[in-house]
C-alpha cells in the first residue's frame, strides 16, 4: 500500500461518506421542522454516538416506526412518555419513507468487493432528484419533508463534489457513457477524457496513431467521441 501511495495516486473522497455528512447535517439543524418533533424525540442517536453509517440510524426509525403503538407499554419513564407523546407518528412514517433511497445507495456505494466508482454520478443525481420540490409537493408533502427537501438538495449540490475521476469512471463505463442520468455532467466528462487521450497520445508509437488516423479518416480522439 506504501508503495501504491509513493507513486501516481490520485485520492478519491469517499462517497458514502459524504452522502453519510450530509445527512447528518441535515438531522443537526435546528431550523429544520423534522428534528424538533421527530428526532429529537426518538433519540436514535443519529448525529452524536452513531459510530456506523445512516442507513444504522434509518434501520432504527424504521423499528422505532414499527413498534411505535407497542412503545407505551414498555415505557415505564415519565420523561420518555412525555417525549413519546410529542412525536409526530405521521411525520415520522414520511422521514422513514422519504430516506429509503438514501438507505439504498449508501448501501450501493459502500460495496467493497466490486467498483463502485462509476455509480457516484447516476446515483447521486437520483437523490438530488428526489429533493427537488415540484408543484405537487407543496400539495402533498408535510412541512417537515419540503424543509428536509430543500435543505438536502442544497448539501448535495454544494457539499458532495464531483471529481475527474468520477467522470472517467462513468463515461467509460457501457451503461452510462451516453449519460442520460445526469446530461450536465456530460460536456465536463467528454472534455476530461479528450483531454486523457490528449495527454497519454504520446505513449501510442507515431507509426501506429498513423494508421489509426489514415483507416478511420480522422484523429484518434475524434474517431473515440465519435461513438460515444
């Protein structure tokens, strides 16, 4: 690994645990009408204790929403009653559905036995999706989940970054190389990997990029964007 790391190594951020960050932040916030009646309340220890990922926590709410009508029982505090009686059950089943993709592609993007590099784009697209409040949702949504909404469009934007990497992985990958989930991120990765071939064209010897250039009609990196 040393040895890895001595060389030409560019370090890629983690995207789950961005994903991960961002969520947190979205259960610190104080203004944010979900945490004074939901978590605040179930005390799941989402942003405090939690030493592993949010899909933990989430796996919580779940159980906690679940057994929500047995809790009374089993709650023998005055203090935990009181807190009990505070919760929003219906805001709580609305967070708990509203984070499943969330839960999803936490657990997609923190696959250690395959690359997962390719997926950070399309997946965290389908997430900034899911945030964007359309007309309908000022209709349907609760307060609470339009304020998570917009609060978590707004970290994914600005917080989760987008590498050159990420783009290599996807544009070279078969299934997403056409980048129908994510078209803004296609003019950036077409000219990232122009520039890669640009950059390493040297490596090909000048008798061999001859014959590429006169049987296609063309420049290498021409002939390559071409398919894609």
């Amino acid at each position: 690994m040393l040895a890895t790391f001595r060389g030409y190594c560019i370090r890629v951020g983690c995207a789950d645990h961005y994903l991960n960050k961002q969520l947190q932040h979205a259960f610190e916030s104080e203004q944010l009408h979900v945490n004074k009646n939901v978590v605040e309340k179930v005390d799941c220890d989402i942003v405090q204790n939690i030493d592993t990922r949010f899909n933990g926590a989430l796996m919580i709410m779940d159980n906690f929403a679940e057994l929500f009508f047995e809790l009374p029982s089993a709650l023998v505090n005055s203090n935990f009653m009181m807190n009990y009686n505070l919760i929003e059950k219906d805001l709580l089943d609305c967070v708990c559905k509203f984070l499943e993709p969330f839960e999803e592609v936490i657990v997609n993007l923190s696959e250690e036995q395959r690359p997962t590099l390719h997926k950070v784009i399309p997946l965290r697209q389908t997430l900034i999706n899911s945030c964007v409040v359309e007309a309908n949702d000022l209709a349907n949504d609760s307060n609470g989940i339009i304020q998570l909404k917009v609060f978590l469009v707004r970290r994914l934007n600005n917080a989760w970054p987008i590498s050159d990497e990420h783009r290599l992985a996807t544009i070279l990958h078969p299934k997403f190389k056409k980048f129908e989930c994510s078209p803004d991120e296609k003019g950036k990765s077409i000219n990232v990997l122009k520039s890669q071939f640009q950059k390493h064209q040297t490596i090909i010897s000048p008798s061999c990029t001859n014959s590429l250039v006169s049987n296609r009609g063309g420049t290498l990196t021409l002939f390559c964007f071409n398919k894609v």
